[in-house]
C-alpha cells in the first residue's frame, strides 16, 4: 500500500513539474514572440494600405513595403471633432483603437448617432497621405481608417481618396469575420474592383455612396452592386461609410481641408 501511495505522489509531483515547465515555456514563447507578431500585424496593415491607395502591396516583399511605405506615406494623428492636425501625438505609437476603448480618450456615441455600431468613438485617429513619387510632397490620395459592424463581426479596413476628398480611389477591409463565400465577399477583388472612380458625396456635400441590393443602377456614381446573399454586411458596409464620412467622422477633417487646400 505504501509502495502504491508513493507512486502516486511521484506520479503527481512529475506531473505538476511537467504543467509548470510548459506554462513557464509557452509564457515565455508569448513574451518572445509579441514583438514579432506586432511587426507582422504592422506590415500587414501597411501592406493593405498601400494596396487600398493603389500602389499594390499583396504582391510586394516586406522589405518592399516598408521602404514603399516609409517613402510615399505621410502619417498624421488628427483631431475629428475639429479636424486640425494634432503635431503632439506620434502616428508611429498612437493606437486609434485603444483609445477607442478608453473612456478618457473617447466619447459614447448615443444610438440614434452610432450607426455603425462601434458603441465608442475616439477622440484623435490617424489618417495617411499617399504622396506623389516626384519628390513635390503632393497629395496622390489620402487614406482614411474606417469600421463598423456587418452581420457577425466588426470590419476594420481603409477607404482612400483623390485628392478632390470625393473620388474613391479603393476600399478594403484588412480584418473581419464575416461569413466566407457570403459577407466574406468584401474581400472580392471583383467588388473591390467597383469602387475606383465612386464619388462619395453629393453636391451638398453629405455623405451620398449607396450599396444598392440587386445591383447599382447603369452610370450611377453614388452607387455600388450589394454583395449577393449578404444584405447585412452590405448595410454594415453603406452605414459604416456614411459615419465616417460624417460629422461624427471624418466630416470636419475633411471640411478643413477643402477650405484650407490638402
């Protein structure tokens, strides 16, 4: 009996050493890697605005795209309540999305407002300058960061402009999960490839792009085809855009710079 009772407690002392010994290993693979999943997370975002603003990304190496993106991207923290630059945030290091969830650096949107459904806007975001490859420093696009929720999940992408701030140069979602085959279809290069040459607002300028079940009307310029079997993800998509188009949103950034030039 007592033969038993000792190689039970061995057998439970090796397996408690065993536990612990792969606790402390995975906790340390975690701490190890999150440096290496942050800057893979990084390249992916700036590999996904590089190919929304139109100068490829998918096909591009990583060092490709960082030279690309150090090169051609201006980024800027700005204000969205008054649309000025704030010169005291650093893009590199502000997360938009965190301050998001943090009620000091946001603010709650009451429901009739928060048409998107991200329940909590954030006071300061980053938006991104494509600038012309000649050197002049000119704008080429501008990028702005947009989400809202679909069918089951938050899509999180970018939407960039020309620079006359109505013309759709590309839209793309770089994170979702919406159902694939269904509201996946976002990621489409085919619905992708709707979007160029899109005008986004009307001549009051009110937010005016409309995704249209059953097909956008021939020549319509507010308009783009619905997704097929995904009406929600294409209402999430349409009321995502009008929020950040709007005076919630973008709407006094975007006011600024059409007074002041881009």
């Amino acid at each position: 009996m007592s033969s038993n009772k000792e190689s039970i407690a061995r057998t439970l002392i090796v397996a408690l050493v065993v536990s612990l010994a792969a606790s402390v290993f995975v906790a340390g693979s975690a701490i190890y890697l999150k440096p290496v999943q942050q800057q893979n997370r990084l390249l992916d975002k700036q590999r996904s605005i590089l190919a929304i603003a139109g100068i490829g990304g998918a096909e591009r190496s990583a060092e490709e795209v960082r030279a690309l993106f150090a090169r051609r991207i201006e980024a800027q923290v700005v204000d969205l309540a008054t649309g000025e630059v704030n010169a005291g945030l650093d893009p590199a290091s502000f997360d938009a999305l965190k301050a998001a969830k943090d009620p000091r650096t946001s603010i709650e949107l009451p429901g009739g407002e928060d048409i998107a459904l991200i329940k909590r806007r954030e006071q300061f975001t980053t938006v991104y300058r494509l600038l012309k490859d000649d050197g002049s420093g000119e704008l080429e696009a501008l990028i702005l960061p947009v989400r809202g929720y679909g069918l089951w999940s938050t899509l999180y992408g970018f939407i960039a402009l020309r620079p006359d701030l109505n013309t759709v140069v590309g839209l793309g979602f770089y994170q979702h999960g919406e159902t694939p085959g269904l509201g996946g279809e976002v990621d489409n290069p085919k619905w992708k490839g709707l979007w160029p040459g899109k005008t986004l607002f009307d001549d009051e300028g009110r937010p005016a792009i409309q995704i249209v079940k059953g097909g956008a009307a021939q020549g319509a310029v507010h308009q783009v085809d619905g997704l097929a079997g995904a009406t929600l993800t294409s209402k999430g998509v349409n009321h995502l855009l009008t929020f950040w188009l709007g005076e919630q949103g973008f709407g006094p950034y975007l006011d600024k710079l059409r007074r002041d030039g881009v």
